[in-house]
C-alpha cells in the first residue's frame, strides 16, 4: 500500500452538480434514503441511537437494512456453513431459507417495531411486496480471489491471487424498483423498511446486496415523476461503524471528506479504497449517475451527513 502520507487526499471543496440540473425548482420534496450496516444493526446501542435520529428525520424516508452478521450466527446454530467471496455471500438452498428468515423476519420486524415505539409508522417491506424490486439470478461470474483465502469450489486455500468462476446461488441482481409504488405508501405517511431480499416474478426470493438496495432504491423514486417534473430530490445515506471513508483503516480521524469519480480511481489503485467499500462507492456513483442528488457515506451517529465523506461526480 503507497504511503498515504504523501497523497493530496482531500480535495479543494468541489461544486456539487446533480445528473439533472434542469430539475431546479421543479422538485416537489426531498426524500432521504439511509442504509444501516449490519454491525450497527446488531448493536442494540448503536442501532437505538441510530433509530432515534431516523426518527427526527423530517419529511420523506426510507430505511435499507443489512444483517449478514446475525444470518452467519444463525446459520451456524442451525450447521449451516457461511462461504464469502469478494464479500458477497454464496446463497444455496438452505442459506437463501436462513436469509430470507434472519433479513425478511427477525431483522426487519425487529426495526419495525422499534420504529412503531419512536411513533414513526413504519412498514416492513422485501423487494417481493408490492413487486417494488424486481432482480434476476447472478449467472456465474468470474471472481479474482486473494491468495489465503479459500476456492469456494474445491475449498482449498488459495497460495496466490486466482481468478475462477463463482456460483452465488440464489443471489439477485437487481432489474428494476417501481418507485411509483413506493411513492403511494410514502405519499401516504408511511415510512418502508426495505430488506435486503428482492424476487424474480417467478416465485423465488434472491438475496440481494443491501447497498444495492438502497442504491437502485434512490434512483427508483429520483425517476418518478408528476406531470414531467421529478416528485423528489433524492439523498442517499450510507451509514455504518465508521466516521466516513478513511485513508488509513486504523485512524478515525483520517476522513476523506470528498470523493470525486477521478479521485475514486487514484484510491483504488493506491490501495486506500479497497474490499468491501468499492461496491459502496461503485453503488453511489451509480445512483447519482441515475438522478440521486446527494449520496454521503458517514457514522450511524451522523445520518443526517453533516460530516463524513460525500460522494460527487466531479
């Protein structure tokens, strides 16, 4: 990894432009769309203050949830064993039964109903109900696998970088979010919390990755439109157990306050930005590419994003 000590890291504050500049003064309100790690959720402290300032969060919201940490715990009780590749979780038969249980039921009521305590009326929601988020199934990807990990297809342990080819299972990437009929329960005082679990129409749940979610979420209700005029100027919260994106993992205090597309690229091939945040920041800037207007990656202490990092095009 380069020494970040001799990185300009943090750029000059940049202008801010939205994928839709002609949308000023047309937008009807605002929406914040605020995805919750896993480790915040299976914090009962973290996710309590969390929960509270969601709560305070005037306006239109939603809430994307993860909770890989206890689906893995859950797995394990029952002899179900968890494979990770790049992250991302390789759904058989009976992981998609413990996903769907741990992620569409013990999760998701269990926020609802902290939610319903804070007088917000909140409704649980998979991608499956109402058909609001509509995926395929992953075909077989190529995946390039640090060496020490395993080969999740012959369960050896890796001695140098390999690229081979992944079957996730019943994991789903996403096609499309009807925001049109996210908007009828959010237009009506109702609060989703969306799980990370969508379908295919044809009467099979997919896991899906929760940033994915909540990114293909934003930009679905930043598509709708009334009379031609966009319903809603969209921000989109990633929130997790950190102050922001950090140029040393081990320093909170190292927050990279801005994150342009070209920035994005030195990062990641200095190393700074790696593992798990480039599907974060893959996601965001996908979602400002398709009309949200603001997407900030922050603490579960912060989801209002007056700090941590904010992500822009240029």
């Amino acid at each position: 990894m380069q020494d970040t000590n001799n990185i300009d890291i943090n750029l000059e504050k940049p202008v801010v432009t939205t994928h839709h500049p002609t949308r000023d003064g047309l937008v009807k309100g605002s929406i914040n769309v605020i995805k919750v790690g896993g480790a915040v959720v299976e914090d009962p402290t973290s996710l309590g203050n969390l929960l509270e300032q969601f709560a305070n969060i005037k306006g239109n919201k939603v809430l994307v949830h993860g909770g890989g940490r206890s689906a893995t715990k859950i797995a394990a009780s029952l002899g179900i064993e968890s494979t990770m590749v790049g992250g991302r979780r390789i759904t058989d038969g009976d992981m998609l039964n413990v996903v769907t249980m741990v992620y569409g039921g013990l999760v998701n009521k269990t926020l609802v109903a902290l939610l319903q305590a804070q007088g917000v009326n909140a409704i649980g929601l998979t991608g499956a109900d109402m058909n609001v988020i509509r995926s395929h199934k992953r075909p077989e990807k190529s995946v390039t696998i640090a060496a020490g990990e395993v080969n999740p297809n012959t369960g050896e342990t890796l001695t140098e970088e390999t690229k081979v080819k992944v079957d996730f299972g019943w994991v789903g990437d996403v096609d499309k979010v009807d925001g049109q009929r996210l908007t009828t329960l959010i237009e009506s005082g109702i609060v989703p919390i969306m799980a990370p679990l969508t379908h295919d129409g044809e009467g099979h749940i997919l896991n899906t990755n929760a940033d994915t979610i909540a990114s293909q979420t934003a930009c679905g209700l930043a598509a709708v439109s009334q009379n031609d005029e966009a319903l809603y100027d969209v921000t989109l919260t990633y929130c997790f157990e950190k102050p922001g994106v950090l140029s040393n993992p081990d320093d909170d205090s190292s927050v990279i306050s801005f994150i342009t597309e070209e920035s994005y690229q030195q990062l990641k091939a200095d190393g700074i930005v790696s593992g798990g945040m480039i599907p974060k920041l893959d996601n965001a800037f996908e979602a400002l590419h398709h009309g949200v207007s603001r997407v900030v990656i922050t603490s579960a202490n912060d989801i209002e994003g007056e700090n941590g990092t904010t992500i822009v095009l240029k």
